[in-house]
C-alpha cells in the first residue's frame, strides 16, 4: 500500500507567511470541516444519501482529521508520515459498506483539496504578500490530496474485492464499531452471536502485529497470520477474526478458566512458532462492551512487548499490568531514583555489580544459594552484596516491604 507522506516530497520550506496562514487555519479547523461537508452533501450524489447520523458524526469526523492532518503537515518542515494515516484508511473501507463508490469518494477528496485551498486564499485577502505566501503552498496542498487519495484507492479497492474476506472475518466497519465500543448495527450483531455467548461467558481480544514487512507483501503477511490462527485457535474455541491496519484481531469466547489457559497456550504457541509477529492478549470481559476494553488492554500489552520484551512469546496483559501502573504513577521518578539511584551510583563507580545481583536475587526469590549459582560467585558474596543494597537504598532486601520496593523499582526501569 502506498504510503501519502511517503510520495514525491516538497522540500522548498514553507515561508514564515506561509506558516502564518496555515495556523490561522488550523485555529478555525473546525468550521472547515463544517464547509466541506456540507458541499460533499450537497454535491455528492451517494454522500446526500447517508444518514443524519452517519453525516454529523463518521463524515464530519473524518473531515477535520483531514483537515487537522494536512495543516499540520504543512508545517512539518521535512514531514515524514501523515499523523493519522491509519484512521484516515479507516474510513476509505467504512465508505464501501455506506454503499458510497469510489467515484463519489475520490470527487469528495477533490472538493476537500479546492475548499481548502478556497480558505487559504480568503485568509491570505489582499495583501501580496501573503497572497505569495499562500501561492507558496498550493503544490503542497494538492500534492497531499493526490497521495491520499492514491492510498484511499487502494484500500477502498482491496475493501470491495475482500482482500480478506471469509466467513470467519469480520468485516472492517463491524470490526471497528466493536472494537471502540460504538452503536452496534443488526449486522453486528448477528455476527457476535456466532461466538454464541452465554451469560456466564467473557470476550476477549488477541493481537496478533506482523513483523517488518515491505509494503508489497503486507497483504501476503496478514493473510499468514489469518492462517496460522484459524489452525490454532479456532479448532479450540468460538473465534472471530478481523484485520485492522494489517494487524490480525481474534475475538475470543471465554466459559471457563481451562479455555482462558487455552487461549494463553495457543497465543505463546503462535508467537514461538513466529517469532517476527507481536502476539499480544487482553483479559477476558463481560459482553459485548467488555471488547473494547479487551481490545485496548491488548494494544497496552503490545506497547511493553515493542519497547521492552524480548520475542518469541505472547505478552498477556494480565502479566505486565503492573508495568502500566507503575509508568502511569506520578512517583515513578522518585522511586527509581531513591530505590535504585544510590546502586546505579556505587556500580558504576565501584564495578560492584549490585543491581544485577538485585535482580538475580528476585528472579530467584529471594533465596542466596540459587542466587550466587545464577551469578556464578560464592554465596557470600551475594550476602555481601545484598546486605550493601540494604545500606545504600535504607531499603532491607532481606524483608517482605524492602524486597517489594525494590523489586517494583526494578520492574520500573525495565519498563
């Protein structure tokens, strides 16, 4: 898929009259978007036929992040992606169920560009000078609306001919109204009572993120990943599945505490086998509003997973929730440097090694002997050093409230 901000790219930097007008835009955002959309209504057969609703909410949103997103790129001296891609792609699949053709949607991206560049003119008046500086920008403006629509194409394109489509995967617009907790169509649900959940059954949502892959065979990877899951974890479980900007989304039915453990299993077992992929899971909810909140539990997950654990296995919410809290906290800071600055200090100045014996001693819970054959030392040697630790930090590794301080001050520097 081509990328817009990855096209030909305008080098000349915007003038500081440029960037003047552009932020005088990007301050009235809003009422452009109220603008352009009441031309595409008014001027595009298949829009004029959407819904009230569909107008004032999923149209009207995708307007102002355009409009927010080429204004900000405008000021991007050497701009590198567009900021809100993804969602803008979204809506390119959501159009194709909104029985809107791709004709209507790429005319609607022509009266945006040209309502856009109306409203550059009107702020730049009379004046030359900025009469200049808005002529200055035009190329850009136009240049965004071509790559985005180029993009918006494909997509629509690959939407309408089911790059993905089988009975077990969800279509994009029924994927997304779950997955952020909106109205549900009858569609909808229809298609979550193929997991036949009960009352005393949950919901939840793995992750599965594709590795490094060049554009040419992101589809090919997607499809991989579909697969692989439908081997292993549909034979086992009520599953339904979902591409959302190329990630694989599995809606799982959870009845008991053997088919959670199940679901474990199979997401370690999918991530082992395919150790370039991100596998990631949320905890199990009740009904259907519980997948919104499994969904966002499993991107959490995803984010320790990219920045902190190594591949080769799942990484459970349930495991690095405690990760979340304490990068959150307002005393984060103040605990790593009361719990582990003094050792950071003694190690690099002394060669001591303390921290890392911290770390084996809790890996090891707790117990010297196993503690000193992980570190290959005398035990001794790791009383030495723990009985240091307690007396630089005023923390005694040796108690239950000494030991967890410092154990959470270590789980914080490694998140």
């Amino acid at each position: 898929m081509i990328d817009p901000a990855r096209g030909a790219r305008v080098t000349a930097p915007v003038s500081a009259d440029g960037r003047l007008l552009v932020e005088r835009l990007l301050r009235r955002r809003r009422n452009l978007a109220d603008l352009i959309v009441a031309d595409v209504k008014s001027d595009v057969l298949d829009y004029g036929s959407l819904g009230a609703l569909t107008v004032s909410g999923d149209v009207m949103e995708t307007a102002l992040l355009t409009v927010t997103d080429l204004l900000e790129s405008l000021l991007d001296e050497d701009p590198e992606g567009s900021r809100h891609l993804e969602n803008i792609q979204r809506s390119a699949s959501r159009r194709v169920h909104q029985d809107v053709s791709l004709t209507s949607l790429l005319q609607s991206y022509r009266i945006w560009g040209a309502r856009i560049w109306q409203a550059v003119l009107d702020e730049a008046g009379d004046d030359p000078v900025m009469r200049e500086a808005a002529l200055g920008l035009v190329s850009r403006i136009f240049s965004y609306v071509d790559r985005v629509s180029i993009t918006l194409a494909q997509v629509y394109a690959e939407e309408s001919a089911g790059a993905y489509r089988a009975r077990d995967v969800l279509r994009s617009d029924l994927l997304e109204s779950l997955l952020l907790g909106q109205v549900l169509s009858d569609r909808a649900r229809v298609e979550i009572a193929r997991l036949n959940p009960t009352s005393d059954s949950k919901l939840a949502v793995a992750v599965i993120k594709p590795g490094e892959t060049p554009p040419e065979q992101a589809r090919s990877e997607t499809i991989k990943i579909l697969q692989a899951c439908r081997q292993n974890m549909t034979p086992q479980a009520k599953v339904l599945l979902g591409v959302r900007d190329g990630d694989v989304i599995c809606l799982v039915r959870i009845g008991n505490a053997a088919e959670l453990q199940r679901l474990h299993a199979t997401a370690h077992k999918i991530a082992e086998e395919n150790p370039q992929w991100r596998v990631s899971v949320g905890r199990p909810h009740d009904g259907v509003a519980g997948i919104q909140r499994s969904f966002r539990e499993a991107q959490e997950a995803a984010a320790v997973a990219a920045s902190l654990r190594p591949r080769g296995g799942a990484i459970l919410f349930s495991e690095v929730i405690l990760d979340r809290i304490l990068v959150r906290s307002d005393y984060a800071e103040d605990l790593l440097e009361e719990a582990l600055g003094p050792l950071l200090a003694y190690d690099a100045e002394h060669e001591a090694d303390l921290v890392n014996t911290l770390r084996s001693y809790v890996a090891n819970d707790m117990n010297m002997t196993r503690t000193a054959k992980d570190l290959m030392v005398n035990p001794n040697t790791v009383a030495y050093r723990i009985k240091r630790v307690g007396q630089l930090t005023g923390q005694d590794p040796t108690t239950s409230a000494g030991i967890v301080t410092l154990a959470v001050a270590l789980r914080l520097m490694e998140s």
